[in-house]
C-alpha cells in the first residue's frame, strides 16, 4: 500500500525548549532535502539510518535561514509507520515551530490527520489495532498502573492472547471443514460435537478470565467518576481541596458558595478519580444555586462512586436523610467530617440508615482521617490489590464489549453442543466468535471504525 507524505508538530504546542514537527512517507527525506542545509553540505539522502544532523533550515527560494535545528533520519521498515520518517528538532515556541511545519508542507508534505501517523503503523502492519489503541491510553494515563496496562497492551499481550484464541477457534472450524467434506466416516457428529465442546468451553473459560480484569482495567483507563456530595456546608470543597493538594474550590463558611460542578482528575493510590464537586443539593430560592443542585443531582446518577459528606458537629438532618437514601444501592462511602468541632451527630443511627456503606471520620481542616479514605477507595475497587506484571488487563470499552458478545455467541455454540445441533449449524455461532475476537485486534473491522478511531487521537500522533 502506497500513501503519501504527512506531516505534523508532534509536541504539545506552545513555549518550550525543543518541538518536534515530524514527517512520514515516500518522500518523507526528500523533503526534508530541500530545506535543510548542514555543515558539510551533504544531502540526507547520503546520510546513514537513524542518525541526526545539525543545520539550518532554509527557504528554498531565497536560502533564508529560518530555523537552527537537529534532524532526526529513519528509514522504513525501522520506525514507527514502517515508512521514511524524518524528525525535525527546533527551538519550542508557537510562531518558530508553525513556520517550520509551513516550510514542510510547502516543499510537499500533507498535513497529517489525527492518529494518521499511528493509523499508518497499523495499515503496514506493525500494530494491530489493539496496541494501536494503548497508544492513546499510554498518552492519556493518569497513573502509575494505568501506563502499566496501557505498556502491556501495546506490547501486544492482549493481542497475543486474542490470537491464540482465535487460532484455537479456527483449529476446530477446520476439523468440521475435514469431517463434514468426508462422508464416509459415520461417526462425523462423534468425532466433531466432543472437539467443539472441549475448545470452545477453553475459549470462554479465557473470555471470562479477561472479563475479570475488566472493571479494574477500565477504572485504571478512565478514572473513576467520582462525586462529593452533601448539605451545603459541610466541608464538600475542602475535601476536594485536600485530596487534589490544591485551593481549586472556594471554601467559605456561608452555605451555597459552590454554585457549579467543579472537576479535577486526583492519584488515589493508583486509582485515578475523576472527582467532581458539586453544589450542596437543598432546597433553595436562588435561581443560580438551583441550576447547580440540579446539575448535582443529575452527576449523582452518573457516578461510579459518591463520597457522601456529614456533619460531625450537627444532628441528622431530613435533607441529610434524603441523601442517605438517594444515594442507596450505589457506592458510597459517607465521609462525617468536622471531628474537630463538639460531637452532635448519632452516630448509631448513622449506621442504621448507611446500612453496609463504608463511614470514615476526617477532620479536613487538621488533615485528619485523609489517608483512611484513600485506603476505603482502594479497598472498595481493587480488594485484594492488583494481579502480577504478567496479567493481561481489558480497559477499553470496545475491547470489553466485543468481549461480552465473544462470550455469548461461544455459549450459544456449546448450548447448541448439548441440544443435539447439526454440526454446521454450531459452525455458524464458532465462526462468529472468531469474528468478533478479530473485531479487538483489526483483522476483522470495517474500515469506517478504523477511521472513527484514530480520529480521537491527538494531531501528530
């Protein structure tokens, strides 16, 4: 497959030591060529693989010298897209790395789409999708173990393992294939019905295995919704504050002051919250402060997990009560803060009305009982901790539902097994699986998807 030259700033813009722009194709050094001008006047054509030069790029026009640069030199099949790719290193700044990109594409080059430089590493075979996708979790991690999972599956865990069951899956299908096309065996359905049994009852066995992993993979990949909600005054932003070790909410002593959601992403012992402030939810007067009660009520709904604020120093009130409730089935942890102050809440009936909700204790202003909610979090979504470096974690939302399809449509196939099915009609439920499973890694995913994908990703990437 034959593409043209792309280009793009490949570092984040704005002022900075260096920028990358970067450019992949055919002509990718000939390009490059026509405006570069090093000491000893050699063209990068004569230069060695994966070498860097110093010089100047010019305008070819007038040999204006515009830029002081390194430039990187890689030649295909040896680099990311398995194309030429040429790096060029200059000063970072918004006006000298635009007029660097704009020299490129005048002498040839394309302006890149998002994700085309990754999208072109998955065309010519060097990815599959899968790791493809990790690029962009690798990227957008938010934690520690978050870049570990992302790391495992561009290194092709995840893809490895697919490919194995795929293989397993097309294995059986061809043994079907060999009994079905030789009549002359009479005990075709004997032969072939125990076969399907045993590899497929293996391959969903394996399904569930990655299932697993799914919801700690998946809060690793996009952090955990996480709301704080309670009466107004009750320290809701002065636990923000505290957990994000940052004055982003105003904390005041007059109720309603938060009158907007407010979010931040926070590390919680390698559990990546997406915490959300919200404004106390009462009955109010205000116009302004009941849209954000509004807003807060709504975000409730959506939360993966809601950090409940009480009152230590303040008897339960109904709209207290109405929280407790509202918040029922979800996960919760009820947080009574304010130990510092004269104790008026009942704590036994508290713990009537939170049921089997976790109660931690914290005075926020003495920085007090901070460090057993963080330990509640972790415990709540990852008991027992996480699994070994070798486990292979699912944490994309596309990858988790082909999986669920994966493991209905190879339950179908064994149902079939024991109700007596013609052979080629579990066939049908097999091959589909087989399909599915491509669907993770690329092979079997329509183009459309393909560009709806690396359309998310970021420009020059």
């Amino acid at each position: 497959m034959e593409f043209d030259t792309i280009a793009a700033i490949s570092t984040p813009l704005g002022e900075g030591a260096i920028a990358i722009v970067r450019l992949s194709g055919p002509e990718a050094v000939s390009i490059a060529d026509q405006i570069f001008r090093s000491p000893s006047h050699k063209k990068l054509q004569q230069e060695a693989t994966h070498t860097i030069h110093y010089g100047h790029l010019v305008r070819p026009d007038t040999e204006e010298v515009v830029e002081e640069v390194m430039v990187s030199l890689m030649r295909g099949p040896k680099t990311f897209t398995r194309e030429d790719v040429v790096e060029i290193n200059c000063h970072g700044g918004l006006v000298t790395v635009n007029q660097v990109l704009q020299l490129v594409l005048r002498a040839g080059a394309r302006m890149a789409e998002p994700g085309e430089f990754t999208k072109r590493a998955f065309l010519n075979g060097r990815i599959d999708l899968s790791q493809a996708e990790a690029v962009m979790d690798l990227i957008r991690a938010k934690t520690d173990k978050a870049m570990h999972v992302a790391l495992g599956q561009m290194d092709g865990r995840l893809s490895r393992l697919i490919q194995t069951l795929r293989q397993a899956l097309l294995e059986t299908l061809a043994q079907v294939e060999v009994n079905i096309d030789y009549p002359e065996y009479d005990d075709v359905e004997e032969m072939t019905i125990p076969l399907m049994r045993e590899k497929g009852t293996w391959v969903k066995q394996e399904i569930e295995k990655l299932l697993e992993t799914s919801m700690q993979g998946k809060i690793l990949r996009e952090g955990l919704s996480t709301v704080i909600v309670g009466r107004p005054n009750v320290g809701k932003s002065s636990l923000l504050n505290s957990l994000i070790q940052e004055n982003k909410a105003i904390v005041t002593d007059i109720a309603g002051t938060t009158r907007d959601i407010i979010e931040e992403y926070v590390n919680v012992r390698g559990v990546p919250l997406k915490l959300v402030d919200t404004a106390g939810i009462r009955e109010t007067e205000d116009i302004v402060e009941r849209i954000g009660v509004e807003r807060s009520r709504q975000v409730l709904k959506e939360a993966d997990l809601i950090l409940l604020v009480m009152n230590h120093s303040e008897a339960l009130s109904e709209e207290d009560m109405r929280l407790i409730e509202a918040t029922h089935g979800m996960e919760t942890i009820i947080i009574v803060n304010k130990t510092d102050l004269p104790q008026a809440l009942d704590y036994d009936q508290l713990a009537g009305l939170a049921g089997h909700r976790r109660i931690v204790t914290t005075s926020i202003l003495q920085d007090e009982g901070i460090d057993e909610l963080e330990k509640e979090i972790a415990k709540l979504f990852f008991e027992g901790g996480m699994q070994g470096g070798d486990m292979t974690y699912v944490s994309n939302a596309r990858h988790i539902a082909l999986l669920h399809q994966a493991k209905q449509t190879i339950q179908d196939a064994l149902d079939a097994t024991e109700e007596g099915v013609p052979v080629d009609m579990i066939q049908i439920d097999v091959t589909r699986t087989w399909e599915i499973l491509g669907e993770i890694v690329g092979d079997t995913v329509e183009e459309s998807l393909i560009d709806q994908l690396f359309a998310q990703f970021c420009l020059g990437k």
